[in-house]
C-alpha cells in the first residue's frame, strides 16, 4: 500500500509534503515568512576531465543554516510561522525542498562524460530534506517501530516520485548523523539527493557488476550475498528478508551492509511485508551502533538505489553504514592515501567488528 502525503506550498513555492501515521491528520497553517523567491538553478557542474567525474559548484551553500540554536530549529513545527519551515502544530515525518540546495530544477537526460574543453552544465537535480520526527531531540534509533516505518514509507515515495522526473540517473537517501561527521542540524533528519549522473561509486559499482556478468553469467550483489551468507563469519544481523552484514573488504573501522535476500534495484521495488523488515533491520543495526560506546555513534547511513535503464540493470539495493569512529576516544580522518588516492587502510578486521556487532 502506498501512502500518499498531503502536499502543502511554502512562502516561496516549494512542496512540503507530510507523511502521517495511521489516524493521524496533518493539520497545517498558511506559511507567511516574507522568503524571497525562488530563482531557478544556482549551481554548476563541473567535470573533472582527468576521471570523468562531475563535481556540484555550489557557493550559495556558504550562507546554508548552520547550527542554529534550539528555539530557531528550522524543523521544529513552527505555527507561529517565523523560523520554522513547517507551518503546522506537530507533524509526524515531513519531506520538503531544502532551500539550498545543491541541485536543483528538470534537466534533459545525457551528460557527456569524455569532452575535450572545460565543460559545465546547470546544477539540476533535486536535494530534499526529511524530518524524522517532530522531536527536536533524539535520532533514527529512537524511533519506534511505526513511526521508522513511516519514514522508510516517505523514502520509497520519494524515491519513486524522484526517479521519474525528467533527467534524473540517480536517487540517494542518506542520513548524516553526528558533529564529527559535520552535521549542521541536530534535528533528526536525513537528505534525499537526485542527481542528474551516476555518481562516481555508483558507477564503479556498476562497472564490477558488468564485468561479473560478463564473466560468470550472475549478478554481484546476489553472489556476495551467498558468499557472505556461507562463510558466516561477518553476518551481524538477519530476518526474513534482509541481512547486515561487515564487507569482507571493509573501507572503514566500522562498516555494515544491509542487503535485501532478494533482488531488487530500489526500496520501490521492495513489498510492504519486505519495508517494514527493512526497517527493523535498519533499527536493529543503529541500535547495535549506539550500544558500542558511551555516546551515540557518528554515522554516515546511504541507501544505494539503481533504476531501471540499461546501464544500471545488475544494480541491487543495498545500504551502507560507516562510521569514522575507530575507539571510543578516537576518530578515523580520511588522510592522505585514503582522500588523495582512495586507497583505504583499516586498523582493524572486519570479523572482529562483526563479532563486537553480533553480540551487542
Ligand atoms: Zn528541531
């Protein structure tokens, strides 16, 4: 079953959508902050000619909201309407435009990814903002089974919704949790970007995934999956349809991937049986996370989707959870071979992060 939000317009024309939970009614007010109108694309995508990577211009993100004190949350309810960007008593999950957005607008379908100039393009896509809760305090981990639920429902929607705008390679759901991870808002929320390109990893993904077919007659993911499943070692958490598991080839000290048992290349292709296990697991795995230390753990969570075109057919549904915390005291910092080259050294076994994970 599909959940259709209320669609309510802000000041300055943008959406805010509101997800509610079963007998639960939005009930929002006019939005009258004087907010200046909105003015098309601000950014621009460069390619990087040297890896035929695209990197997002985008300098009016220098004036973003940086942690703003409590009482100006910009995703507390706000029925008084001054610094709030939802105009409404409470709310239950809301989904809205960030308004400063790296990406933004349709775009025509085809960036060239070998030209012989410097090339740019308009900064189109979409950057969407999700609120977990109304509860300025706490994070995913807190929530509880239906109302993570709900947030998993407005994360397929979106994604759904995303994917068939026009010019759209890519939607990417993704939480940033935590001041070392640079996080500017304390307020459980997570971001929905939709790239007008693969993304750089995506992509690499994608290639491997190709060249396995090619090869072997199966797809990757579904091959790693069994791998993993059979050697054992590095399973942390299982249910009926989903396991999370530490990559046998961990980048980070702490890394957990949560792979569907089945294939799918999107949370839309996912039934409703099937999200709801995804969110108890989803809830499992960031509860496992917290109990490791004495404080909350900083957390970078990606949710890697894949649409249906040709170029992205072996794409299978996974997420990625890293985290940069290698002690309770110490933070791994991408250095130089790892930022420079992309070459990645662990200080520690992923069978021994999975074995901490499993017994917590
Ligand atoms: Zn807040």
């Amino acid at each position: 079953m599909r959940i259709e939000p209320l669609r309510w317009p802000l000041a300055d024309g943008r959406d805010l959508l509101f997800f509610s939970l079963p007998g639960h009614a939005a009930e929002p007010l006019p939005d009258r902050r004087a907010l200046p109108a909105r003015a098309g694309t601000h950014t621009e995508l460069r390619l990087d000619r040297q890896t035929g990577e695209w990197v997002v211009i985008a300098a009016l993100r220098q004036h973003r909201t940086y942690k703003p004190a409590p009482d100006q949350c910009p995703l507390c309810p706000g029925p008084s309407g001054i610094s709030s960007e939802v105009p409404a008593p409470d709310y239950d999950v809301v989904v809205f435009e960030n308004r400063f957005p790296s990406l933004a607008g349709d775009s025509t379908p085809g960036l060239p990814d070998t030209v012989d100039a410097f090339m740019s393009a308009p900064g189109t896509g979409h950057c969407e903002v999700i609120a977990f809760s109304s509860d300025h305090t706490g994070s995913f981990a807190d929530l509880d089974a239906a109302q993570a639920l709900l947030v998993v429902q407005a994360w397929r929607h979106r994604t759904a919704e995303l994917m068939a705008r026009p010019g759209i390679a890519e939607v990417f759901c993704f939480e940033n949790r935590g001041e070392e991870i640079g996080v500017t808002l304390t307020h459980p929320h997570g971001q929905i970007y939709a790239y007008p390109y693969v993304t750089p990893r995506s992509a690499t993904m994608l290639r491997q995934a190709r060249l396995h077919r090619e090869r072997h007659g199966t797809n990757l993911f579904e091959r790693i999956l069994a791998d993993e499943l059979e050697e054992g070692a590095r399973i942390v958490a299982q249910n009926g349809s989903f396991t999370a598991f530490v990559p046998f080839a961990s980048r980070w000290p702490l890394e957990v991937h949560i792979y569907p048992n089945r294939f799918v290349r999107n949370l839309a292709g996912l039934d409703d049986a099937e999200l709801e296990s995804f969110a108890r697991i989803y809830l499992d795995v960031l509860g496992r996370f917290d109990r490791l230390y004495d404080a909350p753990l900083p957390y970078m969570s990606a949710l890697h989707q894949y649409n249906d075109d040709d170029g992205q057919r072996e794409g299978y549904f996974h997420v990625e959870l890293l985290s940069i915390r290698r002690t309770a005291t110490k933070i791994k910092y991408l250095a130089s071979s790892e930022s420079a080259m992309g070459a990645f050294i662990n200080d520690t076994t992923p069978e021994i992060v999975a074995g901490r994970l499993r017994e917590l």
